[in-house]
C-alpha cells in the first residue's frame, strides 16, 4: 500500500459527483489508492489500476479483475480530484517536448 489514505477518502466535491454520475464505486477508488500504479503528470498523481496489476495481484490472492481500468487522480495534498474507467493506458505516456526554436551549434536558425 503506497498511499498514505486517511479513513475515510479525502474526495472533493468534483470527485464525489464525478465518481457517482460514472458509476464508479468508492470500494473501486480504494482500491486504485492502494494497489493501483502510482504515476506523475501535469502536477497530480494518478492511480490505475491495468492488466498488468490485475495480473499481478491475482497471483497473490488480490481480486481486481471488477476494477481493471480505474483511473484516480489525486491533487499534491493527496486529496482525490476526479476518477474515471478507461482501459488504454497508451494516453498516459509523457508527452514529447517540443522544440520553441530550432538551433544548431548554440545559435538559432
């Protein structure tokens, strides 16, 4: 378990409205918190919960088939911002920085 969660959810009022209007159990949101891959983008931490963590923790007697593609994310204060179910992960990866100004040799074009 690496989040440090208190009982019960720290969910803003976004969060609460956001995980009720989809369908999204807090059972499913705890559980992202606790076992769910822990990523950094844009400023808030997100805990998914994919195949390879389903996979994983079955192996160990954890059932997490009924959450697989839960997506929470948390603000720097560690309270839950938004959560939602989405099973592409590819959208996750860093984005490439693009270049303001092409230079070569120090100097710009």
């Amino acid at each position: 378990m690496r989040h440090e969660q208190s009982n019960p959810l720290d969910l803003t009022r976004h969060a609460r409205d956001r995980i009720d209007a989809r369908g999204i159990s807090r059972q499913a949101v705890s559980a992202a918190l606790d076992y769910g891959r822990e990523l950094h983008t844009r400023g808030a931490t997100l805990y998914v919960i994919g195949r390879q963590e389903v996979s994983r923790l079955r192996r160990l007697g954890v059932d997490l088939d009924a959450h697989e593609g839960v997506h929470v994310v948390c603000a720097a204060n560690g309270a839950v911002v938004t959560a939602y179910r989405n099973h592409d992960l590819r959208g996750l990866r860093p984005r490439r920085r693009r270049r303001s100004h092409l230079r070569r040799g120090g100097r710009r074009l």
